[in-house]
C-alpha cells in the first residue's frame, strides 16, 4: 500500500491551459478539464451562480465599530490586528509530510522555548491593546506538559473574547474534557484522509482512530462548530472532497478545505494544488444545494452552507485568492520570534528583550514596529515558494 500510495503523491499530473505570466495577480478558475486566468478576485461571480459570491461588509465600517484599541496593532495601511496565534512548542507526535522535511528538523533547545510565564506576559501585552482572540498552535500544543495551565491563565485575561486551538487530535479526547473546563472554547482538528492508510502514510504515524474519536469528543462536549482542517493535495486526497462534505450532514461540523501551501521542507508544487475553484465546482456538482453565507471582513476562509446540512463548508484559498486585505492575524512563535505575516520571512524576537529586562511599554515599541512594517500582501505562490522561511513546524499551525 505504501508504495503506491507514494506513487500517487509524488506524481506530476499535468494542467491545462496553466500559465505562471501575471499570476501572481490572478485566480484559476476550471472549466471542463481546464484552467482560467483571471485578474478578477470576484471572478466567480461570472461563472458561478449568485448564490456562490464573495459576501461580506466592508473592513473600513467594521474598524470603526471596534472599541478604542492601541496603535501597536495597527499598521501602515490601517488593519487593526486582533487576532493572535501562539506557538506553544515546535515538537510534534506526527511528521506530516507538508509540515515537517523528510529529514525531519533540528528544535528549539528547551531552554530558549517561552516560558508558561513568559507566554502569559505576552499574551496580556496583546490582550490589554486590543487582541480578543488567541488561537493555540504548535507542533502539537497538547503536548506540553502545562497546557492546561496556560489556557486556565490564558482564558481568564480580561478583554479575551476567544480561546481557540489547532491540534492534530491524537491525544485530545482525553485532554479536551479538562480543556474545556480551563477555558479553551474553539477547536480545529487536522485530518487530510479519512482513509487509515492514507494517514499513515501522510504523517508517518498511526493514529486515524484517535483523530475521529477526537472529533466525536468535541462535539459530545458541545463545540459548536468543531472544525476540521484539511489540506488538500492532488492525487493523494483530493478524491475525498465530498467524503468530508458528507461529516457536516448530521453535525454540527465545519468542514474547511486548505489550499496547499509552500514552506521550507514541504515539497511543495503547484501540480499538487488544487484551486479553490476547483474544490467548489466540485461540491456545488454533488450538492447543488451549496449556497455562500456573509462572512466577517477579516475572515480567512470563504463559507458556505448546504440545505439540510447541519455543519458548513469553507475554503482557505491562500494562493489563488489571498485575503491579506482584511488579515488581522499576528504570530508569537515558541522561541519567542514575533512574525506579523505567514509567509513573510521577517521575524522579530520577544524573548531576548522579555529576559534583558524591558518593560511593557519597551515591549510595545518593539511588536508596533514589527506590525508597522507589515507589507500590503504576501507575495505570489510560485515567489513564496522561491522565498526562505521556516518549515510549518517551526511557525505553528
């Protein structure tokens, strides 16, 4: 099994009709068996029926309805950041293939790892100016030790709204219980097959019970929605698309479809992307009850309902149409690197000035700088591709 599965993999399947001239500007879009340019971001409202348009308010009216926050987190182009991912360990119980190199990685030695109570400082820096929302991420946050301290002390921060976290589910059911009652009140749980094998082979390691029994678990304990990350990857799973639409029918499940993404060690292609469009054209034909739902200004992932469904669909469509218009993400990385854009390669360290001594407001000087040299948008897939960073390991989920 795990010769062929490989096979399939690693294959290079061709694309029609595929140019990389202007692409970075510019969406696929299928038809029949090939593939369209256009310059158009709405472009599916050209194609696609009305039910499928982009829907949401604008940026501008909803900054303005957000209570007084410091200017730390606002950057030269006027994007208020409110939303903060901490990596709380680069160690992880599974070796995804488009996580970690094949060769694996060299860590963080413990020592220069944050802190629970440096982890606490910081997040209370970002909380108190204006941050509601801290999604967990590693590696594997379950894993450490203390994580069910740091939510405890996380959640009880005044002004935090969510406390979310992005685990691989192997050992959360039994974990999620206490979690919960430490605060944690979102969670997304990675699967990429529901094929035992499959997993096998894409993280090197069993498990797939474990992450179904994850699943179950959080929505006995009443997440609503549970959320379910999958990224997809031609000729390993794209096969599966309508498999995991059919886990929203009977609950309350968010389903939500990743575009695959380049990063140091991944192996990334884009003859393994499957667009967007693609993904949607191929729900909308087996569920023409598919219809768009309106969506937060600074949401990542384009939302969709189907009648009769209890849970949702969504698409994180990063390479073929980014949303960095409305990104108000920021990142605290387990060395305590600061990084104000995914696949920007320019980090900032938090850690070294924290252990030197600096106070809050010599902190903030540091993080509003950062923030302030964020650029407009990231760059094009085939340019991140070519550009240095860390393996996804290193960032976090």
């Amino acid at each position: 099994m795990r010769p062929s599965l490989s096979k399939f993999f690693f294959s290079h399947l061709g694309i029609r009709n595929f140019t990389s001239a202007n692409f970075r500007s510019a969406s696929l879009f299928k038809r029949g068996n090939s593939y369209f340019e256009t310059k158009d971001n709405n472009h599916l409202d050209g194609f696609l029926p009305k039910r499928y348009a982009t829907s949401c308010d604008s940026l501008a009216e909803d900054v303005s309805k957000e209570s007084t926050v410091s200017d730390m987190l606002i950057d030269s182009f006027g994007r208020l950041h409110t939303y903060l991912r901490i990596s709380l360990t680069e160690r992880c119980n599974l070796r995804c293939h488009y996580c970690m190199p094949a060769e694996g990685v060299d860590l963080t030695p413990g020592p220069q790892v944050l802190s629970q109570s440096e982890i606490v400082r910081l997040a209370s820096l970002f909380v108190s100016s204006g941050v509601d929302k801290i999604r967990l991420t590693g590696g594997e946050p379950t894993i450490r030790k203390d994580i069910e301290e740091i939510c405890l002390q996380l959640s009880n921060l005044k002004g935090l709204k969510t406390l979310a976290m992005t685990t691989n589910g192997i050992v959360l059911a039994k974990k999620l219980p206490k979690l919960k009652e430490c605060g944690l009140n979102l969670v997304n749980i990675s699967l990429d097959t529901l094929v035992p094998a499959k997993f096998e082979f894409m993280t090197r390691r069993k498990g797939h019970e474990r992450v179904m029994e994850a699943i179950n678990t959080a929505v006995k304990l009443g997440y609503n929605p549970v959320k379910v990350n999958c990224v997809v990857m031609r000729g390993f799973n794209d096969d599966e698309i309508c498999d995991f639409v059919e886990l929203t029918r009977d609950r309350p499940i968010n389903v939500r479809f990743i575009e695959f993404m380049p990063f140091d060690g991944n192996v990334w292609n884009v003859k393994k992307l499957v667009p967007y469009a693609e993904m949607l054209d191929k729900v909308g034909q087996q569920f023409p009850a598919l219809q768009r739902v309106q969506d937060h200004p600074t949401e990542t992932a384009k939302n969709f309902k189907i009648d009769g469904h209890q849970g949702t669909v969504s698409f994180i469509t990063s390479m073929t149409e980014h949303f960095c218009a409305g990104c108000n993400r920021l990142r605290l990385l387990a060395d305590g690197n600061f990084k104000v854009c995914l696949f920007g390669p320019s980090e900032v360290s938090l850690r070294d000035p924290l252990r030197s001594g600096a106070d809050d407001d010599q902190l903030k000087d540091i993080i509003g700088s950062a923030v302030k040299r964020k650029k407009a948008s990231h760059a094009g897939m085939f340019d991140i591709a070519k550009t240095p960073n860390r393996p996804m390991i290193h960032i976090g989920g």
